[in-house]
C-alpha cells in the first residue's frame, strides 16, 4: 500500500507540476512596481496571482479516500487600509474523526528597501487554530513586517475526508485580482454537479483526460483534469439591501452526484425531490412532528371557542403558540428534541415552534404544510437538484378558502402572515404529509409604510410647536415596535427618542397599538422645535426638509452586478403645517418634484405652498417593488441623486407689506 502511495504521489507531483502555479518567493519588480490604475484605482490591495488545485487521493493514515486543496497567492498591499489583508483565516470542518487538517503553511513578506527585496519569514510560532461553534475550526496566521508597499505570499495544503464538499474556488473576493486559476482532479469513479456562479464569465477553461490518476486496490482509475481561470477580476463590493454575497460572487461550486467503485458498488448522492420527500415527512424531527396533533388535543377547543371562521381558527392559534414558546435564536429544519419538549420548556429553535405551529394548526383540522427555506444571509438554494444542507429555517404555510398564509410563530410582534424580512429570499420548498413537495415564491404581501403628520405654529422668535403624528404599518411597524420594547416602559423609550433628538423636545406622548399587531401603530408627540429660523426679519430662509432628509445615497457603485433587494415594497408620506406668524410671501423654494422610477418601480413627489399664511410641505416616496435588477440600478442611483440635491435648498419667506 505504501509504495502504491508513494507512486500516487510521485504521480500527482508531475500532473501539478505542469499547471499554472508559481514558484514561492520570486518577487519582480513587476510585482513590486504594479499599477493598480490598471485594474483598480482605489484598491488597497491587489491579488497578483492566486493557484489552486483539488485533488482526490488516497491517504496513507487511512488508506481511505481524501480530498487534497493546496493554495498559494501572492498580494500587493498598496496602504494602511490593505494591512487586513495579511491577517490570514482559513475554516475548517471537524465532527468526531471526521476531521479537516490545515498543513504546510508557508508564509512570507517581501518589502522592497535599498534596492533589493528583503524577505521576512512568519515563525511557526505565529500559526494558532481557535474553535468556532461545534463543527468548525478556524486556522489564523498574521504575516509579518507588513508596511505600504509590501507584498505577502502564502501557502498551504488542506486534507479533507468529505469528498462532498469538492472544494469551492472563489474567483472575486473583496480585494481586486490580476490573475486566478483553479485545477480540478476529478477521478472517473466520481460524478460531480459543477456551475458556475457570478457575473463574471471565465476568461479560460479547457480540460484533458489525465490516464491512470489513481489506484484503488490495484485497479487505475483516469481523471478528469480541468483548468478554470480568470483574469484582472473586479472586487466584489458589498452595499446596502442585498441577501448573502456568495448569492453573486464569482466562484465555481461543486456538488457530488453520485460514484461507483471499481468493484461494482454504487452510491448516490443527488435525489430527487421525490425520495427527500420520503425521507423529510419520515423523519421523525421533521414529518413525525407535524404529525403530533395529539399534543394539542386537548387545548385547542379552548384557544380558537371564539373564532367566528377557519381565519380566526388560524390566527388565535397563531398567537397561542407565540405566546407559549419563546425562541431562543436556533435555526434549522429540524426539531432538536421534539416540540413535546419545546413546549414544557417554552423555548426552541425555529423548528421547534413553527413545526408545534403546524401540529397545533393540523389539530384544528385546517390544512397546514411546512416551508423549508435558506435566509437571506444563508444564501439561495440549489433548485437544479436537492441538497437539503443549503435549507437552514423551517416556517409553516396554512391554507384558508382558496389563500395561503406564511407564518413565523418566532416573532411576537409579527401580525398574521407577515414573515421576518430574514426569510424573504427567492423560493422555499413546501412539504405536504400526503401530496409531492413543490416550490413556492417567497414575498412579502405587505410593505413597509409611514406616514408622518405635521401640525405646527411657528413663532416670531423662529420656534415651532405643534404635534408630530406618526402611522406605521407593516414592517415598519414591526421594527418600530421592536425598538419600543426594548425599554423597560414607553416613558424611558420617548426619553431615549428626545435625547437622540437634539434639535427637538418631546413635551407630551402617547403611543396606540404597541401590543395589537393586526392594527396601525400611532405615535403622537406633542413637541417644541429648536429655533429654525428668525421669524422677526422681513426676510428669512427655512428647510422644510426636517423629517427623515435624505442625506446619503445609498448607491455609490459605478456598475452594479447583483440585484438591489428591498425586501419589501415600502411608502413614506410626510404632511407638514406649519402657520406662520404674519403675512409672507414664498419667494424661493425647493422645486416641486414629480419624479419615477422606470416600468412604475417608484416615486417621488413632493409640493411647497403657502395658503392663508400657513406653510404647506407635502412629500412621498414610494417603492413598489421588492426587488431591482441591476439594470435598473442607474436609475435608482440617479433618482437617489436628485432627491438629495432637492433637499438641500431652502425656502425664502418675505415679509408681506
């Protein structure tokens, strides 16, 4: 066995040899003098050149199969805000003695001083593994000497029992690349499912039979050598209302199918949705806990012996379960105990209480189904073919004379059929006991609106009182809600509002619904604004632009490459009265604005006047999609823009004589 290694080796050190790595420590002056206008003006950092490559082989510890990725780059650090880029952090999965192992770890700096390049070798010492929730590690290393200027290179081999997770090649990261390639050794006995994610096409890939790549007890087996490589990549930037980055960066993912030994036995790993069915609905964390009506019995005559239909059934339900099961923040699909136990304790996953959710909903017989879903910030599932580890969440679907609801007991301050913005992310998957799974469209049924009222009187002295009435619904509701119940009362909570105020004190309030979800949230403040202006000259200017302005655009990109996700369509309205103290005319304004988004996405409106002496401001901006493509960005951008620009210019009042 050891010499069949040790040719396997022999044999796999050639193969590698003729691909694109580089060798470690040749430092250029290229590389040193490398312009990065040429890729990226604003780059702290520039990847120069980055090899990897994944093989499978046989291991001498185990005589088993294993999974080898080696990786080598080299980066030029340009200034201060690249210097992270030499803190090094790679993970690594563990579970019992099935184990991942980083090894051979080579890392330098190269810093250029009196006119040679001077190396500094990270000690050995530097290299510490610290332990990351139950099922990873992480690998840290910091190189040395790190200055503007310096460039670092690194290395290292992983080993790795899951033949599974074929090791993922990220092209694009948050540093800009001149040049990435990636070499695949797949054996024949292994059939992968392989795609390409991102909007950056390849800018080569060729592959070739490579004969004779392994041995299993005796019998060769041929691989499949495949080259993927990129070049001068864009870094990916991250910016507000997007769902999980590695949704849309470029990278090359691999999922095993199936493989068949050469002695006849077969495994496979890709099913179809048909057998998971089977297997979710036979679980007994899953399917054996929808199934558990039995627990309910009993209570639920009690909860729903009010309920006028099969929608108040639902909703009285609903709001039992809320109450009797707090989350304690756990994901998952599954039940981890079963929700028997959830219950008595009156704690749980999300599992745990959307699955005693479905029992309880079940044990009304209305019919309920369960939703296994990927959060925003998990990422899109695979849809080509099930791989039920992308699905980290589990919600319940109720369907009432022809309508379905979405459910998410987690959340108390949640109405009925509002799901948390962290679910809304393209599809789920609903499971039926009795009927084939299917896919369903994940979208909020309502947006997120505020409208804010305004009735003042403006002294001669510049001052403003008068009351601010505030209406939300939707999530704006939900998430205003949230910040109110993180006080201790409602008083300590507008006390905080007034301190982060400053140019606005709270005189008296009340707030309305806190506790009745179904219902509009209003706010009403009695308040006394900071001097806004000198009411006592002829003339003076004054921004009617003090609730919620627009002071940042929130797209700043050029180009953008993935889609600006809202999550919701959302409406703003703000009505502003204002009685002036005297007779004025409205010499200078803002413009009236009547502006759209292309295809009705949205608008923006808004109208200055002034009527028998009272000062009339009425604004409203709208988005009525979820979701933008990047091909309407621009005009997201530009609308943005011009809202800004608006909101900067005051209103002149003269004194009428």
């Amino acid at each position: 066995m050891k010499k069949i290694f040790s040719l396997l080796l022999l044999l796999f050190t050639v193969l590698i040899a003729n691909a694109q790595n580089f060798p470690f420590g040749a430092i250029t002056f290229d590389d040193q003098n490398y312009d990065r206008n040429k890729l990226d003006s604003n780059a702290n950092a520039i990847v120069l050149k980055e090899f990897g490559t994944t093989s499978i082989q046989i291991s001498d510890k185990t005589n088993g199969t294993e999974l080898i990725f080696e990786y080598h780059v080299k980066i030029k650090i340009y200034n201060k805000e690249g210097y992270n880029q030499a803190n090094i952090i790679i993970p690594t999965y563990k579970n019992g003695t099935r184990e991942e192992y980083i090894n051979s770890i080579k890392a330098s700096t190269f810093n250029f001083e009196d006119g040679h390049f001077v190396e500094s070798i990270m000690d050995k010492k530097s290299i510490f593994t610290e332990n990351r929730g139950r099922y990873t590690a992480l690998t840290k290393f910091t190189l040395p000497n790190i200055k503007d200027g310096s460039i670092i290179e690194y290395s290292y081999r992983l080993e790795s029992p899951l033949l599974f997770n074929y090791k993922t090649w990220a092209f694009q990261s948050d540093i800009p690349k001149v040049y990435s390639e990636y070499l695949a050794f797949i054996p024949a006995i292994y059939n992968y499912n392989v795609s390409l994610r991102g909007f950056i096409k390849l800018s080569d890939t060729k592959s070739e039979l490579s004969r004779e790549c392994m041995r299993i007890n005796g019998v060769p087996i041929d691989c499949s050598k495949i080259w993927y490589v990129m070049k001068n990549i864009p870094a990916f930037v991250e910016e507000d209302y997007m769902t999980a980055a590695s949704n849309y960066k470029s990278a090359i993912y691999f999922e095993l199918s199936d493989w068949e030994m050469p002695d006849g036995r077969k495994q496979s790993y890709t099913k179809s949705w048909r057998d998971v069915d089977y297997e979710l609905t036979s679980d007994k964390s899953i399917g054996g806990q929808m199934k558990r009506k039995d627990i309910f019995k009993d209570i639920i005559p009690t909860v729903i012996k009010d309920s006028k239909d099969n929608l108040d059934k639902a909703k009285a339900i609903f709001n039992y379960i809320k109450k009797q099961v707090k989350w304690n923040n756990g994901y998952g699909i599954s039940s981890d105990d079963n929700i028997k136990k959830s219950l008595d304790m009156h704690s749980g996953t999300v599992a745990d209480i959307n699955l005693s959710l479905i029992a309880a909903l079940t044990a009304a017989n209305l019919d309920a189904e369960a939703v296994i879903i990927s959060t925003r910030e998990n990422g899109n599932v695979n849809k080509l073919y099930p791989v039920i580890s992308d699905f980290n969440y589990l919600i319940a679907k109720v369907n009432i004379d022809g309508k379905s609801y979405l459910l998410d007991a987690t959340e108390p301050l949640l109405p009925f059929g509002l799901l948390p913005l962290r679910c809304i992310n393209d599809q789920g998957r609903v499971l039926n006991l009795k009927k084939p799974s299917y896919w369903l469209d994940l979208t909020a049924f309502q947006k997120a609106s505020t409208s804010y009222i305004v009735d003042a009187t403006m002294d001669l002295d510049g001052k403003v009182k008068g009351t601010i009435t505030t209406h939300s619904f939707g999530y704006d509701a939900f998430n205003k809600r949230k910040d109110i119940k993180k006080y201790n009362s409602i008083d300590e909570y507008v006390e905080k509002l007034d301190e982060r105020l400053p140019k606005l004190q709270i005189l008296k309030h009340e707030i309305k619904n806190i506790d009745s979800v179904e219902n509009i949230l209003t706010e009403i403040y009695e308040v006394e604004f900071s001097k806004m202006a000198d009411a006592s000259k002829d003339e003076f200017y004054f921004n009617t632009f003090f609730i919620n302005p627009v002071v940042k655009n929130p797209f700043n990109l050029n180009e953008r490459t993935y889609p600006v996700d809202l999550g919701s369509a959302s409406e703003e309205r703000i009505s502003v009265r204002i009685a002036l103290p005297g007779k004025y005319d409205l010499v200078e304004k803002s413009q009236d604005l009547a502006i759209g988004l292309p295809n009705t996405g949205g608008k923006y409106l808004v109208k200055t006047s002034i009527e028998d002496n009272v000062l009339t401001f009425n604004q409203i901006l709208q988005f009525n999609k979820a979701i933008y493509q990047p091909e309407e960005y621009p005009y997201l951008k530009e609308f943005y823009s011009k809202i800004i620009q608006n909101q900067k210019i005051d209103v002149l009042l003269k004194k009428m004589k």
